[in-house]
C-alpha cells in the first residue's frame, strides 16, 4: 500500500465531510424563522435528522413536541423536547412504520397558526414511511429496485406512490399548518420532489410515469400496489415554505480544497456524477493512468450517486466497488481512487467506502482475489478488507451524496 496516498485520502475525506456538517447549514437555514403564535412542533427524518434537529434546537423557541427518525446507530443521546427513533435504511421495517404513525399523531389536527418544523435529509424515504401496502410487499418492491439498477429518481417516483407520506402528502396531512422545511439535499440538481421522496413538496411525476417504472424493470406486484399507481399525488401545496441547505457541489469544493493544502493540483470533473459504479471506478483509474507520468501531483473530484447491479450474493456497497473496479487500473502507478459516502455507511456495512492504489490488485492477487469474481459476486467489502482498503468514519451526521477521488503522487 502506498502510505503517503493513503494518509492523504483519509486526511481529504475528514476535512471534505467536516464541511458539510449540517451544524452551521441548519443554522443558517433558521435564521430570521419566527414561527406563528400556536403549536411549534419539529418533525426530523433521513440520515441527517439528528445532528440536524442538535442544530436547530440552538436557535429554535422551545417545542411542544417532536419526533426524530433516523437510521440505526445514528443517534447520539437524547435531545430536549423530542422524542428519536432509530429505524431500517435502505428497506423500510417496523420501527420506520413505528415512529411515522408517531409523527403523524403528533401532527394530527393542527390549526392554522401551528408551525412544523421538518427537517428532511437523505435515507428519508426508507426512514420516513407508512405504507399504503403491506409493509412486507413494500420491503419487497424496494427490494426488487435496488437490485435491478434503477436510479434514485425512478426509485422515489413509485415509493410516492405507495405512501401516506411521500409525494407531498405529510404536508398535505398538516395543513392548515405552516411547514417550514429544511432539506439537506442529496440527490443531483437537488429536485426538492425527489430528495427523500418530497414528503412536503408537490410531486411533479405523474401515474404514467410511475407506470412506466414498474414496466421497464417488470415490478411484481399485488393489485392493491397496481391500484396505487393509478392514484395520483398532490400537485399544489399552499402551506409550505422551504430552505435548501447542503449539497454534493459543497462537498466537492470541499474535497479540492482539502487536496490543494495538500499540495495537489485540483480539477472538479463533476458533481452530477450518474453510472455504473464499477465503470466510474474503471474511467477514474484510466484518468490516474492518463495522468500518471506527468510528474505533478494532481487530485481530480467527482461528486454524485453510482448505482450498482446486484448479481451476487456478497457484502459491499457502490463506493467500495467503485474502488475496487479501479485497481486493475491502477496497477503499478504512483496513484489512487478512493470514493466515500458522505453519510459515513456505504450500503449495508459498516464502511463509509473504498480505497484502491497501485499495490492493490498485488495485495489481492497475492492473496487469492480476483477483482473480477469479486465484482460479479458484489463482494467487494470482504475483498477491500483484506487489504486494508475500506475506509470507515462511523455515522457523521450529514448526507449529501458521496464523492470520489483520484490522486495522482507526482
């Protein structure tokens, strides 16, 4: 393993995430927020909800109440005035069904001078739920989703559709209340209807277009799913108001400038970055190898969300394959691709993602891997393991997509 690329991947990746905590973000988004003389209620959901509601809850007057739902091990000891729920990411389970009808009862029969507060992040759409299905054919049908490929924005457009939620609908359920929504966003272009499916946002998909998801990728389903694809959403809501605050652009800017104090020259390539994560990783390595007898030290960024194809039955997640993919690439350079999510957990593991350099595939084939099995068998974590390729931050309170780099030693 070369140390020097390693010791700076682990250096960029803390600096890269520590800027776009949502602390200061949240804060800045409450400012000058003066809610109504009723109820003031907080509704926090997604990866982010935590350190979220910690932020708000320093500038916020005191609640009458509030409810927290995040993914499991993100909360970090109790906050005042609300109650926190920790629950299943990336499928929905009980405990996700469990703290929504809470959230619901809290804000069941609101009146017009009544704010919530929603806090919305990333993971929302798994976190925040109460089906209009079965919860097991739901966990079923996201199931069949993630394992066939599709991408965020056809995902979110049937889960609306299966949700008392989802889709504008919770708005739709605290009206006449005010909504004041905070949304740390984590999808490209930051689509206010897609990121955790737009519990407080009218959705501009449509019954045809949720219809044509479940076609093109063979949905099985029960009727009573088929007759909720047919039902449409609210298009209008009057009683929102919303902040954005966070994206993947931030986390890339903050990855070049974390790679420039450590004397590399930065370029952004993206911060739409959308395919196959093992091919993002194979087009990475190929820039390094590019770039590689230049005899500068150059670190190139790219921000976004790869997705994977499922046709194993091992243990990773996109991050590690994208790395992983990149060490055949890689072999041999003064070079390295690591990519992270900025959540701190790439798929169902306990790595944030992957690290990849010139000695990898070495490292491996000294020991028995072969990158491409690996890949076939999606088992790039117990691979990367091996040889000290994961990277792991624990849960780090934000969520803006994920971002990887390629460093180039000079």
């Amino acid at each position: 393993m070369n140390h020097r690329l390693r010791t700076d991947a682990n250096d960029i990746v803390k600096r890269a995430i520590g800027a776009v905590l949502p602390d200061e973000a949240v804060r800045r988004a409450l400012a000058g927020f003066a809610p109504s003389a009723g109820r003031l209620l907080l509704v926090a959901a997604g990866k982010a909800a935590w350190q979220m509601t910690r932020a708000a809850l320093q500038v916020l007057p005191p609640l009458d109440g509030g409810v927290v739902i995040t993914k499991y091990d993100h909360v970090q000891g109790p906050l005042p005035g609300v109650i926190c729920c920790e629950a299943g990411h990336p499928v929905p389970d009980e405990n996700s069904f469990a703290a929504t009808r809470a959230a619901l009862d809290l804000t069941r029969g609101l009146h017009q001078e009544d704010t919530v507060v929603f806090l919305l992040s990333g993971g929302g759409s798994a976190l925040f739920e109460q089906p209009l299905i079965s919860g097991a054919e739901l966990q079923g049908i996201t199931r069949q989703l993630l394992g066939c490929g599709a991408d965020i924005v056809e995902i979110n457009t049937l889960r609306k559709r299966f949700s008392a939620v989802k889709g504008g609908r919770f708005a739709e359920h605290c009206a006449p209340a005010q909504v004041f929504q905070v949304v740390l966003s984590d999808i490209l272009g930051d689509p206010l209807d897609m990121i955790a499916s737009g519990p407080a946002c009218p959705d501009s998909a449509t019954c045809a277009d949720a219809l044509a998801v479940a076609e093109k990728y063979a949905l099985h389903m029960s009727r009573e799913a088929e007759a909720c694809l047919e039902r449409e959403t609210p298009k209008v809501l009057c009683n929102v108001n919303t902040r954005i605050t966070g994206s993947v652009r931030e986390l890339c800017t903050a990855a070049a400038a974390a790679c420039r104090d450590l004397g590399y020259e930065p370029w952004i390539l993206t911060d739409h970055l959308d395919c196959e994560a093992r091919e993002a990783g194979r087009f990475l390595s190929a820039i390094a190898r590019t770039h590689g007898g230049e005899g500068r030290r150059l670190a190139f960024v790219a921000g976004g969300e790869t997705v994977v194809h499922l046709t194993g039955k091992g243990l990773g997640g996109r991050n590690q394959e994208l790395a992983l993919a990149a060490a055949p690439g890689l072999a041999g350079l003064n070079a390295a691709v690591f990519s992270v999510g900025s959540d701190g957990t790439d798929g169902p593991t306990d790595a944030a993602g992957g690290y990849a350099d010139g000695d990898t595939l070495t490292a491996l084939t000294r020991l028995g891997w072969s990158v491409p099995a690996v890949l076939a068998d999606n088992d790039a974590y117990h691979a990367l393991r091996a040889v000290d390729g994961l990277l792991v931050t624990g849960p780090t309170g934000t969520n803006v997509n994920d971002v990887a780099v390629v460093l180039v030693g000079g």
